[in-house]
C-alpha cells in the first residue's frame, strides 16, 4: 500500500508541472502589466522599469518559469506582487476558510444526496423518482452565483434569518454551505440513484431477496455497499473541487477563502499569487484521486492495490 500511495503522488509530479506551464503561459499572455496595475497612473517609465526589474520581471520567461519551479519544489512560492507577503504565508491564512466550507456543504451534500438517490431508485418511475430528477436538475443547472444571490435575498434580506455576507460566526457559514451543499448534493442524488438501480438488478440481490431476507437488510447490507464503488470517485472529486474553494461562491458571500484570493490576484494580475493558488488547487486534486483510488480496498475488499 506504501508503495502505490508514493508511485501515485509521483505521478502526479508531470501534471503538476504541466499546470504550472500552462497558467504562466496565460499569466504572460493575458494583458496588463502588474507593475502598472499595482501602481495605476502614480509612477513614471523610469520607476516601473525599476520595479520590474528588482522583482525579476525583465528576465526572459524560461529563466523566470525554472526560478519559480525551483522555488515551489522546495515549498517556496514566492512573494506577492501587490503587498510583498509570502504567497505560502496567504495560502495558509485564507485556505481555513475554505476548508470550513467545503467540509459543511460536503455534509449537507451527503445527508441530502445519499438518502434522496436511494429513496429515488426504490421508488423508480413515481412521483417521488420524478420529483427527484426534476429537483436535482434544477439545481445542477442553475448558476450558482443566481442561487446565492437569490438564498441572500430570501433568508438574508426578506426573512432575516442568516447574514447575506461576511465571516466571523456559524451563522456567515450557513447559508454558503446551504447553496453550495444543495448542488453537489444534486450531483450525488443522481449518481447514488444509478448505481444504485445497477446494483438492484444483480443477481446476488435477488438471491437474497429470494432466500427471504428483510428488504431493509438486502438494501443497506447487499445493496448500498457494493453500490458505494462508483460513488467514492464522485464524493472524492468533488471534496478536491470544495477543497480548492469556490470562487463564485466565497465571492457573492465575502468570504475570505482561496477563490477569493485567487480573484485578488487576477484584479492585479499578481502572478505569484495566481501561480501559487492554481499549483496548490492542482496539488489537492492529485492528493484527492490518490485517497480515493486507496479508499476503494476500504469500500471493497475485493479490489486490492498492486
């Protein structure tokens, strides 16, 4: 098991460059010069090519990618343009927020998802399969900065029940939790009720039905195991997803998390910034397929890792 969990987050070594390459590419392709962003109208040529060049940005491109994979290999990613703070330094303050998020609206999503696709594929083809369908349809569908907008307006404005925005308590975190939880719950509903009505059809689940056990038993101890493989790759993905921080929701709410320092850094096309949040996002899904290809022996005993 040592050996596989090490020859996996190596292989994820290549994808972590190419995600490297890829956005330092855009970064320098895109227009707007951080210096002059950073300082508008208030600086002459003269002092912004200074700048330029005490943060390293006159050097050729090559030379700066290699400086900055070099870095970020021994942990170092670098300072931030705009305030001159250590992009890891910012990562760890603002990715807290993050995990709080993605850790509750990941509850919401499985105490939703889960029963609702189960309840879906007993009660195949009736009102509650098709008011299933329709629901999760709806809110995968829907943009979610719409349905933030529109949960802010109703609980937070009209009702008052939960604050539109901020951060500080529990309740700031209930309501993005609520709407970012209501989509990937959406998600779960739908592949919790195939893979379940896949495994409904086998013939191990008839055999026990026809040897009289209760319908409760062949569900949660046949039924629901075996129909938990496929899922472990859906939930584990989208913990990775949650985990690396919604940007449009902790951007509506004002949350302080990781997608709204990515936003920051693109407003001042501050590079180490942006660079550094988008490896670090990539790092957390390579160490997110990892657990759930190891996760699948825990779920079933059959499948064994080489």
């Amino acid at each position: 098991m040592f050996v596989y969990v090490i020859r996996r987050l190596l292989a994820g070594i290549p994808v972590l460059i190419g995600v490297s390459l890829i956005t330092f590419i855009l970064m320098n392709v895109v227009p707007g010069d951080p210096v002059s962003v950073s300082f508008e109208k208030r600086a002459d040529p003269e002092t912004i090519a200074r700048i330029r060049k005490e943060i390293g940005l006159d050097r050729p491109l090559p030379v700066q990618y290699v400086d900055f994979v070099w870095k970020a290999a021994r942990g170092d990613l670098g300072k931030s343009f705009h305030n001159n703070e250590s992009v890891s330094g910012m990562i760890g303050k603002f990715f807290p927020v993050t995990v709080r998020l993605a850790l509750s609206a990941m509850a919401i999503a499985l105490l939703i998802g889960i029963p609702f696709g189960i309840l879906a594929a007993l009660k195949k083809n009736t009102i509650i399969d098709y008011s299933a369908t329709v629901t999760t349809l709806t809110f995968i569908s829907a943009p979610v900065f719409w349905v933030a907008i529109l949960a802010q307006l109703l609980f937070g404005y009209k009702l008052g029940w939960l604050p539109m925005s901020g951060y500080g308590s529990i309740s700031h975190m209930i309501l993005p939790a609520l709407v970012l939880g209501s989509r990937y719950a959406a998600s779960i509903t739908r592949y919790t009720r195939a893979s379940m009505l896949d495994v409904l059809n086998q013939d191990y689940v008839r055999t026990a039905r026809a040897k009289g056990l209760q319908e409760r038993i062949v569900i949660w101890k046949h039924a629901l195991k075996n129909a938990m493989v496929p899922l472990v790759t859906v939930i584990g993905l989208q913990v990775g997803g949650l985990m690396t921080g919604s940007i449009l929701t902790e951007a509506v709410f004002g949350l302080p998390g990781l997608g709204q320092l990515t936003v920051m850094g693109l407003d001042y096309r501050d590079f180490p910034v942006i660079e550094g949040t988008v490896l670090f996002t990539a790092l957390i899904f390579v160490v997110a397929n990892t657990v759930v290809d190891i996760s699948y022996s825990l779920v079933d005993p059959r499948i064994r890792m080489s």
